[in-house]
C-alpha cells in the first residue's frame, strides 16, 4: 500500500474526510511519505506546497474548500488507483525580498503571485525596473502584481492579467487600477526576468507587499525572480492537470 501522509485544513469538512481516509487508509508522518494528500481548499493547498518544499514527496489535493483550482475532485472510493494514475506538473515559485523603511529585509517564496498594494487612502506610486533597465518611470494605481502560470489564474486574473500556460516560461506583470499611464496593462516578461519596483513617495503613500498571503508592510523596495532551483511537485487526475484547467477557463 502507498505511504500517504494526510493533511487537512481546519475547516470542519476537511477535518471529516482526513477522519475518514486515515481511517480507511492509513497515514504516515510526512517525512516516510511517498505522497501527500492535501484536504482543503486552494489556499490550504498553497500553504501544504511550502511546508513540504524540502521533502521529496508529491502533493495530490482533494476539494474540501469552495474554487479548488489546484485540488481534485473529493471521493473517497479508489484512492490508491487515481493516486498511481495521477499526472504531475512541475512549478518553480517566485522569490519575493522586500525591503521596508527601516531597513529591514524580508525573503519569501510565492506559487501563484507577488503583489504591491496601497495600504492607505491615495493611490501608490511605483517605479518598475526589469534586469536593471528602467521600464517605467511612475506608476498610480492601487497595486501591481508578478505572476506565475500556475498563479496567472487567481489575483492576476480578476486584476484583467492575462492566463499564461503552464508550460511558458513567462511572467506576467499586472497594475491594478492603473491612474498613470491610463492605458497601460501590464506586460508579459521572460521567467528569467527579474523584476524591481521601488516607492516613491512611501509615508505619504504606504505600501504593502505580500507574496502568497504572507505580508510585509511599509516596503519602500521590492525585488522578485522566478527561482528554478526549487520546484513543487503536484498530482491531477488525468486530464484534469493545469494545462487542461488553465485552457478551459479561457473558454468559460
């Protein structure tokens, strides 16, 4: 039988199915795991994928919370066979190093985005650097946004970004609520870009950053790189991977 390690979230629903398929199942501690089974909903996914970034083990999600975008389907039947016909995908994170004004540094990793947002009542102001070139001298607005292929369907999307395939190897760089330049949208960079927005103006107009819900605030400079030295193994169903999801939501 498959070492599986179960994890679930707090929500009650989750709590029930990880009760269940223990049961069921059996579990292992998350080191002697050959793969990880995720109860919850995308976040808690996130959240799993960077507690067992240093272990070897796959992660296969199963819905236990609302969208689930990176889970599959919960059913309790035929674990072990959908587990041995799953298909990976293979994602690198983003780096995110903020620097805050008093100089202190921040480092964290984000899978789906890392995003720069007012965190007071006017628009920020941005300065938008790419591979040591100045690409954009100010920007208002109310935030702007790197994302990954994997993420370009969450933040990125409802910000009007573009879906990028899984398998590209680019970036997008979003403004949301863009004031100056008016027209300006964004832009597709390569994943080797490495992107740098500095302030101007951060106590009169603070701003926050936050790479995957984990937040720093009052950042006056904020560097991001997409990081292949560290993948993320997840499982889908077959047919249902990342590919397949990330096309079918350009046709809903």
């Amino acid at each position: 039988m498959e070492k599986i390690a179960f994890v679930a979230s707090e929500a009650p629903a989750a709590q029930e199915a990880s009760a269940i398929l223990t049961e069921r199942y059996g579990t292992v501690p998350l080191e002697e795991a050959k793969v990880i089974v995720a109860l919850g909903g995308d976040g808690f996914m996130l959240q799993t994928l960077h507690a067992t970034q240093a272990l070897p083990a796959p992660v296969y999600g199963m819905n236990r919370g609302t969208v689930g975008f990176l889970m599959n389907e919960y059913h309790e039947d035929d674990l072990l066979f959908r587990l041995a016909a799953a298909e990976e995908e293979v994602i690198n994170p983003l780096s995110m190093v903020a620097y805050t004004t008093d100089g202190t540094r921040h480092e964290a990793l984000a899978i789906n985005e890392v995003s720069l947002l007012r965190a007071g009542p006017q628009a920020a102001k941005l300065r938008i650097s790419v591979d040591g070139r100045l690409r954009l001298s100010e920007l208002v607005c109310d935030g702007a946004l790197v994302a990954t292929p994997a993420g370009s369907t969450a933040y990125n999307y409802s910000a009007h970004g573009p879906i990028l395939p899984i398998g590209s190897d680019v970036l997008a760089l979003t403004a949301m609520a863009a004031f100056r330049p008016r027209r300006w949208r964004g832009a597709l960079l390569p994943k080797s870009a490495k992107v740098v927005f500095d302030v101007i103006d951060p106590a009169k107009r603070p701003v926050m950053a936050d790479a995957d819900s984990r937040s720093v605030r009052n950042v006056v400079k904020v560097e991001i790189e997409s990081r292949k030295d560290i993948t993320h193994r997840i499982l889908f169903d077959p047919g249902h991977g990342l590919e397949e999801r990330l096309l079918q939501e350009q046709f809903v």
